[in-house]
C-alpha cells in the first residue's frame, strides 16, 4: 500500500488520514503459509518537520492451524503500526543517526513492509483455538 506525502510534506504539523485494503495477502513463515484475508490498513500521516510519522491499524482475518489439535481456525485481527519515514537526502535528526530508519524517496511512503513486519510481529508463536484445546485425543482399541 502507498500514501501520497506530496501535499503533507509542505506543511509543517499538518496531517492526513489513509484508508486502504488488501483483499488476500499471504506471507511464508518457515514453510508454512500464512493466508490473511480481508485486510483493512487505516490510518494517519504526520509532517514533524523532520520527517513523516505514520501511525495506524490493521484490521482483518488471518487463519492458523491449531498447534495442539491441528485444525484450521481463524482470528479476528487489531494490529497497531507506528514508524517514522525520512526522505532520502534529507538531514536525519542527530539522535536517530545510530537507530533503524524507515526511508522513503520522491513523493510517496511505501507501506508494505511496515503492514508485513506488523502482521509476521502478532502471529503467536504456538497458534492455539480455544483456551480449553486439549490437543489430540488418541483412543486405545483393545
């Protein structure tokens, strides 16, 4: 997803909101895919001075794959993102100069790899469908 900044960037203070979506997105995480779906990216873009702050949401559905039980279930998502963007070749503020930045060049700030690190930051690490999962039963013949 790209915002447009050509406008906000004249004014110092000034602020935009952005509302987009992504009706599938996939993301391959140790070879298993992970299908999010219905995807919602709203938010707001603010000129610092120094550079572009870009705060927002990301609502939708992701399905996972039980880790007890093996069975497909789906989470409703509310994922916060926050992040500065510096124009490339313009000065950067002397206490970021040792911190990872977010660049970005000509007149638009690319999104996509803030709403890909924000959804791969929220997956749980042991998926699980329901507090009360027990896992996999076995039953015994004799």
């Amino acid at each position: 997803m790209i915002i447009d900044v050509g406008e906000l960037r004249k004014v110092k203070s000034r602020s935009e909101g952005f509302l987009g979506s992504v009706p599938n997105y996939s993301l391959d995480i140790s070879g298993q895919k992970i299908t999010f779906r219905d995807l919602t990216v709203e938010g707001e873009a603010t000129n610092t001075g120094e550079g572009i702050y870009v705060r927002g949401k990301i609502t939708g559905e992701v399905s996972l794959i039980c880790s007890l039980c093996l069975k497909n279930f789906s989470v409703n998502l509310d994922v916060p993102f926050a992040e500065n963007f510096y124009r490339v070749g313009e000065d950067i503020p002397q206490d970021m100069k040792d911190e990872p930045l977010q660049f970005y060049s000509g007149e638009e700030i690319d999104l996509s790899g803030i709403i890909r690190e924000a959804l791969q930051l929220m997956l749980p690490m042991k998926p699980v469908c329901r507090s009360e999962c027990r896992g996999r039963v076995l039953t015994v013949w004799l």
